[in-house]
C-alpha cells in the first residue's frame, strides 16, 4: 500500500500482524529459561553451608551461591521476556475466545516467575512449570498441532 505526502512524495507502507514473520514464534525458549529457574533453585536448596570458621570454603561457598541466584534471576527474567513476546505478539483475541483461561495462565506464569526471583521457592517453581506446560499445550493447540511436552531434567 503507498500514500503520498503534502509535497506528493510517494510514502511506502507496509503491514503485519505481528513484529515478526510468521512462524518464529515457540514457547521452548520460555520453558528452557523456566527450567533453569527450577534447576538454581534446587541447587540454592542444596547447598550445604560451610564449617564456621573455614574462610576458604565460606568464600567458595558465597561464590557458587551468588553464582546460582544471578543464574536463576537472568533465566526468570529470560523466560518472562519470552512470555510477553507470545502473550503480546503471538496470542490474539481470538486465542481468548477458544481458550477462556489463557489470560489468568498467563498472569500466573508472570506472577510465578517474578515469585521465583524474590524468593526461593520450589512450590513458586512447581506452579511456574505447569503454567508453562499449560502455555505449551494451548500454544501448539492453537497451531492446529500437537507437539509433545518434555522436559530437560
């Protein structure tokens, strides 16, 4: 489609449906991010702390916990990103209108992810994978197919 402007120049308009073509979109990303929230947060509970006294381990200590929490806060914030990119440019109203819950699910998995970061919570990790899993199902649903739901761990 072109239009013309004031001084009769030929302006080029294009348009889509979304930011980008077709196709690109998949929620493996979100759930590969997800996973590695799950994965630091088991490793976070699993860490055992040190003898007092023994500065060398309580210094590897620290080292290998602050290395978890950073991980896991880089992957929270990875996955959400990859959750607002299908919640806003893939999913459309009439997602809504077949999959009534798809909003609310959604706003858990956010919820849950921004709960994950704040806190250390397997229960929080728990949630946010079948939000994700659920993500997964209604996403390829709606492609018409049926793509099988695995995870890494």
């Amino acid at each position: 489609m072109s239009t013309t402007d004031m001084n009769h120049n030929i302006v080029l308009t294009a348009e889509a449906h979304c930011d980008g073509p077709c196709g690109v979109y998949d929620p493996a990303s979100m759930r590969i991010a997800a996973e590695a929230v799950v994965s630091m947060t088991k490793k976070l509970h699993a860490l055992e702390p040190p003898a007092a006294g023994d500065k060398a381990a309580l210094v590897a200590y620290n080292n290998t916990f602050s290395r978890y929490v950073a991980i896991k806060e880089e992957q929270a914030t990875l996955a959400k990103d990859e959750l607002l990119v299908l919640w806003t440019d893939y999913f459309k109203p009439v997602h809504l209108e077949t999959y009534p819950d798809l909003h609310t699910t959604i706003w858990n998995a956010a919820k849950n992810l921004s709960a994950c970061k704040v806190e250390c919570s397997l229960e929080h990790c728990e949630q946010l994978m079948a939000d994700v899993k659920k993500i997964h199902e209604i996403f390829w649903a709606s492609k018409g197919r049926q793509v099988e739901w695995y995870t890494a761990s």
